[in-house]
C-alpha cells in the first residue's frame, strides 16, 4: 500500500478524462483545474490521508473534512500537516474543517465537495457510502467496503444508487498500481514463463496468496498509532475481510486479466478458517 494511494486518484481523474463528452457532462468531470472537490468523512485510517500525499491540478486545494472531535480526526489533521510543511515537494491543503456530533448530517446538507474520502471507521463505512451516493456525491473508498454479510447487501444497494445516478464508487486498491505487481501480471501472461494455470485442488491449490498484516508500523517514516476501535472486529472487521481485499483482488486482476467474474455463480468457497490475535494489555498500550 504504502505511497501508492495517488494513483487512485490519478485513475479517477483519468477516467473521467478519457470519456466521451456526453459522458463528461454526465458525470461532472472534465479535468479541468480544481474541479475535483473533495469531502473526507470521518477519517480513522491513515489511507484518507495518504490520499492527499500528492496533489494534482484538477483537485482543488480546498479540503472539507467533517467528523466527530476526537483522536481521529487529530491524526489525520498532523498528517495533512506533514505533507504541507515537507522539505520536498510540499502539498498546499486548505483543510477546511467541521467536527460535532452532526458531522454526517452537516456533510450531507452542505455538499461542498464532489468526491467523498472514506477511510476509517469498517463497521459505519458501509452505511457513510450509501448515504453519500444517495446525496449525490461520487465516493472513493478504501477497503473493505464491507465487513460482514449485512454490509455487502447493503453495499450491493451502493452500487445501484451510483449507476441510477450516473456517479462514481470507486475502490482505492492500490496493489494493482505497484509496480511489481505489474509486472508480475504481465510475465503471468507469457506461457514459456508462466506456464498454463492449473486448476489446482483443495489439497494442492493452484495459486497461494499469504500477506502479513502488521499491527505496528511505520507510515511516511513515522511510527503509527491505531486507534482503539481497530482491535474490535465488529469496528475493523476481521482479518479474512481486511487484507484479504487485495489478495483476492490480485488473483482475479492477475489470473483472468479483463474477464468480468461473477461472484455469484463463477465462485465456490471450499473452506475457511480464523483465528484470533492475542494481544497482552501492555503490547496494547
């Protein structure tokens, strides 16, 4: 994930470019300078900064966030900051800022903004997308979108209001955009290097994907600190759900490059398994 966040927003701005003129009209969008306004909602995961890590002309400078006071909102406020006080290439945000406990109702009656960031919170992501896109506002939001069965109907409900209204929801999955994820898919496409896909075996699978998911890291060279909803599954969501997202996502985009999978009918889910995480009360602190 890292620093690649950008590129979903340069794929945003991209496809809006590359559209017909009536589907410009349509959509809002016609690359020209700031006219990419963005809302960020309720930002609890540091990816709805890194969002912001680089600038371009079409995104206006002017950022409005709303959100509930608290740990949150602070951090991704000091990481805006970094950005526009950087040694290199400094950003120029004008974050614009509401907190309160009507945060979402102020957002929803204001619209000062096109595109709604959402990255935080898995357990009310679901239900912050649904009523963005009812309002009108196009989203680009992190994963997972949803977190258990409950939410993926809903979520399901998103993507119907967004094509009845002729928005966007867009995913920010980053992996596809690294560089040696690109080149992998492009070498598993060449049969004297990759060979033919086996169709594998619960015994013996054909593709095997594992990722370590660290509760402490750094990000942009500083340690991060989770917030306390992150250690409840019903908040985060568990790990099967979490970076799994790019996981499944990178088989799909590597293995069937430009076939359209349908979840419902081209997928059987043999076996599953979780497990918990311990942590002790001082590893917490």
């Amino acid at each position: 994930m890292k620093n690649y966040l950008l590129f979903s927003m340069a794929a945003l701005l991209v496809g809006a470019s590359c559209n017909t003129k009536q589907e410009k009209a349509a959509e809002g969008f016609t690359g020209a300078p700031g006219e990419v306004k963005l809302i960020t909602l309720d930002p609890g995961h540091f990816h709805a900064a890194l969002v912001q890590k680089v600038s371009y002309p079409q995104v206006s400078k002017d950022v409005y966030v709303y959100a509930p006071t608290g740990f949150d909102v602070n951090e991704h406020l000091k990481r805006i900051e970094g950005f526009n006080t950087r040694a290199e290439n400094p950003t120029q945000w004008n974050e614009i800022v509401y907190t309160g406990s009507d945060y979402l109702e102020k957002m929803l009656a204001e619209k000062k903004g096109n595109v709604m960031i959402q990255a935080g919170n898995n357990g009310k992501k679901t239900e912050y997308i649904k009523k963005t896109l009812e309002a009108g506002i196009n989203v680009l939001s992190d994963k997972p979108m949803a977190i258990n069965s409950q939410n993926f109907k809903l979520l399901e409900e998103c993507f119907d209001i967004a094509k009845q209204k002729n928005i966007m929801l867009y995913d920010i999955m980053t992996e596809r955009n690294e560089i040696t994820t690109m080149l992998q898919r492009e070498l598993s496409t060449i049969p004297a290097i990759y060979g033919e896909q086996l169709k594998g075996s619960p015994e013996e699978p054909a593709i095997v994907k594992e990722s370590v998911h660290h509760l402490f890291k750094l990000v942009d060279n500083k340690p991060l600190t989770r917030p306390v909803w992150y250690f409840d599954v019903t908040q985060q969501g568990e790990g099967i759900v979490d970076v799994t997202t790019h996981l499944v996502d990178l088989v799909q985009w590597e293995a069937f490059p430009e076939q359209i999978i349908d979840y419902k009918n081209d997928i059987e889910l043999l076996d599953a398994n979780r497990w918990t995480t311990s942590i002790s009360p001082e590893e917490f602190k």
